[in-house]
C-alpha cells in the first residue's frame, strides 16, 4: 500500500496560480459581453428629433429671424433625451447661442397662458438675439402636435412680448436666451448728473425764497 504524500507548499502555490489564470482568461472571455451589457443599460442622450413639417416664422409678430421645426412631440422637458432634442433645435437656428442642457433655468421661464389672447410674455424685456420655443398640441395647418423654435433679434429698442398669430394648439412656451438692455454712453451718464444737479439746486432754491418772502 502506497501513502499519499502531504501537498507541499510549493504544489499548492502551483495550483493556486494555475486558478488565478483560469479566473483571469474566464473574466477576458466573458469582458465583451458584460461591455455590450452596460452599453445596453446606460441611459442615451442623443437626439432624435423629428421634424415632420416646416415651421412658419410668421406664425409669431414680429416675425422670426430663423425658424427650427416643426419637430414631432413635446420636445419642452428635462429628460436626458429631451434636453437632447431641444439642444438640437436650438442649433439649427443658427445663433451664437448654444443650449447646455441646463433645463432647471429655462423652465422657469415657461408660460402656459397666454396674455390678452395671443401674447406670449415671460415677465421681462426681450433685447437683442432672443430664442422661444412653444409647443403645440394641434397647431395651425397640418403639422399636428409638435414644438418650434424661433430666433429674434430685437435689438436695443427691444420687445415686451411675442404675439401668436394663430393660437391654435397652444400649449406652453419657454425662454432660453434674450440680451440685456442699451447701457448709456458716459457722455450720457454726465447730461444726466448735470440735469439732476441742476433740478436739486432749482429745488433749494426755490425754497430759499420761500423762506425768505415768510420772512418778511
């Protein structure tokens, strides 16, 4: 009868490398589908808009610069897929201006009535490169429920408001960007101090007077 020798160490460190390496060509093997199964679950963020029929720049007064749309849906939402979207439409008006996905900010710009029956007014002078979406459940013509986007520029003089032409359908808006009002020239700034000084001192003035003649 033969006795079985005791492993020794160096056999069980033999067998514990000959494991690692099945362990290590195992993990290798299956790394392409554990990869293909991540892709698969990673939320998407890329655009998908559809534009189903050609937006009217003249559906608002005064009338757009640049129309993007008409994209099928509701693109105005905070989903990755909608921030996507959106960022595509305003991309395709061709503005200096880039949306960053920054939605918390430009939904609290969003109006869901209208005032006096056709205006869209979000609260603040529109100056400058200025850019609104509005969808639509139904809008006017044959587009159906989609969203447009419009670039204006309103320069200096600016705007108060944007009127709908055509109401139909109108379901909210919202502001992504508008510049800031003229800043006076510094000559300006000075006829202005000069005129304030000199209403000051026609104020005290007359009340030198006044008190003079009570005086008397």
């Amino acid at each position: 009868m033969t006795l079985l020798e005791p492993p020794t160490l160096a056999s069980r460190a033999e067998k514990g490398v000959i494991a690692v390496g099945i362990f290590r060509k195992a993990l290798l093997a299956s790394a392409p589908a554990i990869a293909s199964l991540g892709a698969l679950m990673a939320p998407t963020a890329s655009s998908a808009a559809t534009v189903v029929y050609p937006c009217d720049p003249a559906l608002v007064s005064p009338n757009a610069t640049a129309c993007s749309g008409y994209y099928e849906g509701n693109l105005l939402g905070g989903s990755a897929d909608k921030r996507a979207d959106q960022a595509t439409g305003v991309a395709a008006l061709g503005a200096t201006y880039t949306f960053d996905g920054d939605w918390d900010t430009v939904e609290d710009t969003k109006i869901e009535a209208l005032v006096n029956g056709n205006l869209l007014d979000f609260g603040t002078m529109l100056y400058g490169q200025t850019i609104i979406a509005a969808h639509f459940g139904n809008v006017a013509g044959p587009a159906g429920n989609v969203t447009a986007f419009w670039l204006f520029d309103f320069g200096t003089a600016g705007a108060s408001s944007v009127a709908l032409n055509n109401t139909q359908g109108f379901s909210n808006a919202v502001l992504y960007t508008t510049g800031a009002g003229a800043v006076p020239e510094p000559s300006v700034w000075m006829l202005l101090i000069l005129a304030f000084g000199a209403i000051g001192y026609a104020m005290r003035a007359s009340k030198g007077a006044r008190g003079r003649v009570a005086c008397a």
